[in-house]
C-alpha cells in the first residue's frame, strides 16, 4: 500500500523478474478507463444501427 499511495494518483506496475506482472491502477483512473470504454462500445454499436431503417411510433401507442 505504500508503494501505491506514494505514486501520487499514478498506475504502478509490480514486477516479477523485471517484467510487469500487474499494474495497480487508482479506482478513479480505473472508473474513468471504464467509462471511456463504454464510450467506445455505444459509439460502436451506433455506428452499427446507423442504417436501419427507422420506424414510426405514436406517443399513445406506447
């Protein structure tokens, strides 16, 4: 917990034999990676739906 509290909001990684065996990531850093990510994947699947056809609904019917 040191490590990671004197890394001032930064992702630290932890080695194993000089190579990153996981990173400790900051929860806000890692709920804003997600966030973007969701982004991403709305912004994909609208892209996908871009060219359906639409159809037309009365408020009353719903």
């Amino acid at each position: 917990m040191k490590v990671a509290a004197s890394a001032y909001s930064k992702a630290v990684a932890a080695l194993n034999r000089n190579e990153p065996a996981f990173y400790c990531v900051p929860a806000e850093a890692y709920e804003n990676l997600m966030d973007k990510l969701e982004d991403i994947e709305l912004l994909a699947l609208a892209k996908e739906r871009v060219n359906e056809e639409s159809i037309l609904v009365s408020i009353a019917d719903l």
